[in-house]
C-alpha cells in the first residue's frame, strides 16, 4: 500500500487530465488521515485554481457559514478534508463553471478515501458528488437533500453553497431551519472529540 505523503505528492503531481484543462493543472485538495470531517465537493473554480486554496471564494465563505466554523479550523487538514471529484478547474461552460472530468476519481478517488480511517461525517456537496456518494439515480439535488435524515448522521447531501444557487436556497427555507442547525451542532461535536 502507497504510503499517505507519497500517494499525496503523485496526486499534486498529477497531469492526467493536462490536454483537457485551459489553465493547465493545479490540483487542490486538502487531506490528512487523522480529520474527522469529509468535505467531497465538485471541482476547483478559477479563482481557487489561482489561490491554490480550497474554497478560498463566496462559495466557500458560505460553506464555512453553514459549517458554523472559522477559516482557522476549515483549512486545517488533521480536522476536515476537502476532496472535490475533479482537483483541477475543468473550465467554464455557457451557464457556469464545466462539469468534473471523470479521470481524477478513477485514478485517484478509491485510494485516497482508503487513507480516510478516522472520518465520522461525509458532506456532499452537489449533484455530481452526491451521484459519487449516493449513487446514480433519478432524484434531483432537492429530493436528495431533503431526505438528509435517511443518511444522517454518517453522509449530508447539500446543495453546492455557490451564490448561483441563492434562488434555491430562498425557495427551499426548510434548509436553513432544519437541516443547518442539525449539522451545525453535529460540526461541533465531531470537532471537539
């Protein structure tokens, strides 16, 4: 079995998918065997392809606020990882940023989550990593979120905490009042043990 540190730099290293990219590669991810938290988003947009740094935009400002957590606990890795399903910015399409390449989860995704011993809650961050996490199916990122109870306290589907998403978020309150604060709490828990 690959060690953590050098399965990490093969992935940091990684050029799988370098024809495919317009800035070229630049994985960013955020891992450590020891975190508790599993953050599995999408991919990487511009901005953090430029920071290097996970969430480092509106996004992720959200995130944090729905994590109920300062930037100090969010980018250390021994408590959360941040793993998206593609670790480079595929590119922007006609309404947004492009889907996740499939080339990082086949060769990376399996070994990486191996690494994964200590984990106590996986947070799933919209429909391409929810389709990952829970399986192809037919049930919209609502229908998925609003089951949230049927996988809690182990796996949260959410929806991706980007501002393009503020319509869904006015049209579905129930997230706010039920399902934020029930993981708020569970965030704090998890992070003092």
């Amino acid at each position: 079995m690959t060690s953590f540190a050098s399965l990490l730099t093969e992935v940091r290293a990684c050029t799988l998918c370098e024809a495919y990219l317009p800035l070229g590669p630049r994985p960013v991810l955020q891992l450590h065997p020891n975190a508790k938290i599993l953050i599995a988003g999408q991919a990487p947009g511009r901005k953090v392809h430029d920071s290097g740094v996970p969430f480092d935009d509106a996004s992720g400002n959200r995130l944090r606020e729905w994590l109920g957590v300062t930037r100090e606990v969010f980018y250390d890795p021994e408590q959360i990882v941040i793993l998206p399903m593609e670790f480079c910015f595929p590119g922007s399409g006609k309404s947004g940023d492009l889907p996740p390449r499939p080339e990082c989860v086949s060769a990376w995704r399996k070994q990486l989550l191996e690494q994964l011993r200590h984990l106590e809650v996986t947070l799933v961050l919209g429909k391409y990593a929810q389709a990952y996490h829970f399986g192809e199916s037919r049930s919209s990122v609502t229908e998925l979120v609003k089951s949230w109870r049927t996988y809690w306290p182990n796996m949260v589907p959410l929806p991706h905490p980007s501002p393009r998403n503020n319509l869904w978020l006015r049209r579905n309150p129930w997230f706010e009042a039920e399902l934020l604060p029930s993981l708020r709490k569970s965030v704090s828990e998890i992070l003092v043990r």
